[in-house]
C-alpha cells in the first residue's frame, strides 16, 4: 500500500506559502513585534536595526565582552546624568526626573504573549512535519536543518544572532512585499518535490518485500 496518497498531491496555484490561511501581519500577532518586523513604523525598525549592528561591532570587531561593555555603558550613563543633574543647579537647566514606571506591564504581556503564539505554532508544524505526515516538508526540513548546521561551523554564535536577527528584520517585510512571486515558486517547487516523492513511492518503497502480517491472538 502506498504511503504517499494522491490526495497530497493536490495542490494549487493559489494557495500560500506554508498553505497559512492568514496575512503575515497575523501570523506575527498583530502587536508591536509585528509592526517591528514588517516595518510599519521605520524609524523604531531602523533604530533597533541600527542598535544591533552596533552592538555586533562592538562584540566582533572592536571584541568587547558583555561584562565590560556593560559597565562602560553604565559608566558613561552615570556620567552624563551627574553632569546634567549638577549643571541644572548652575546653568538653569530642568533637572533630570526619574520616572515611576519607565518600561510598563502590557508591553512585557503583549511580547510575551506574540512569542509564545509563535512558538506554538512553530512546535505544531514540527511535530506535525516530523510525524511524516508530509514526506516532502520532512526531508526538505532535515536538508534545511543541515545546511544550516554546517553554515554554524563558520560562524560564532553572536554572529550566527546577528545573521538571524537580520533575517527577520528584513525576510518579513520582503516576503509580505513580494509574497504573490514567493508563493507562486514554492508551489512549483513543492509540488514537483511532491511528484519525485511520488515515483520514490511508486518505483522504490512499494516494491520492498514485506512479510506477511499476522493477526495477533488476544487471550
């Protein structure tokens, strides 16, 4: 008996990459994250694009280590609140206030809760895919997973990060722009994988011998 039916064959043009249902924005949450990663608000994207890039250069190139850059930033912090505080005494300047409450709950909630939807959602596609529920998914998904893995031999684990952090600062809105061409090339490419699976399943497993199967007796 085949263990690739014809009705997984069925695909067609329309449908989206991964066959979501849901627009990008959704699938990210909705929330700040989403708008962070698809860019609806360019100057908070680039800032925070802008801070990372300068913390790798900081941790690769210039090869600060994370204890010592942090005290030189809370050096430099201090610093500069004590001058400012000291010199609104003699230059007339508003002194620094120290807010009640400078990072607020339902922004902590928000990401916290954008996060584990995306993480649920990634372990369900795992498992469904590692299941070998869908032979093609699974064995491009161990192909992806080890080109990555030899990718990380070259590369240290702030830069392997800084390559991810990227990715996702620039994958998102990319696809959600292009999203009508991406779909369209992973559907030829899925369902030609699909039709190759098919003649392994056709020409090369149905035809393993197999023993036949016993019918266990229950006392």
């Amino acid at each position: 008996m085949p263990i690739y039916s014809d009705s997984d064959n069925e695909i067609t043009p329309k449908e989206r990459l991964f066959r979501r249902d849901k627009p990008v924005e959704a699938i990210l949450g909705r929330g700040r994250v989403a708008e962070l990663l698809l860019w609806k608000n360019q100057k908070l994207s680039g800032a925070v694009m802008l801070s990372v890039t300068i913390l790798w250069f900081l941790f690769e190139v210039v090869e600060y280590n994370f204890v010592t850059l942090f005290c030189h930033l809370a050096i430099t912090t201090m610093l500069i609140i004590f001058i400012w505080s000291t010199g609104s005494e003699f230059f007339n300047w508003s002194p620094p206030k120290t807010p009640d409450m400078i990072l607020h709950d339902p922004a902590f909630k928000e990401f916290a809760s954008n996060v584990n939807a995306i993480f649920n959602r990634f372990l369900r596609s795992f498992l469904h895919v590692a299941c070998g529920r869908d032979p093609a998914k699974f064995f491009v998904s161990i192909l992806v997973l080890y080109v990555i893995s030899v990718i990380g031999t070259y590369f240290d684990l702030v830069n392997f990060l800084f390559f991810g952090f990227i990715c996702l600062g620039t994958v998102p809105i990319f696809y959600e722009k292009y999203q009508h061409d991406v779909d369209k090339l992973a559907w030829k490419v899925n369902k030609e994988a699909r039709r190759t699976f098919k003649k392994l399943d056709s020409n090369v497993f149905n035809k393993i011998p197999r023993g036949p199967v016993k019918d266990k007796k229950h006392k």
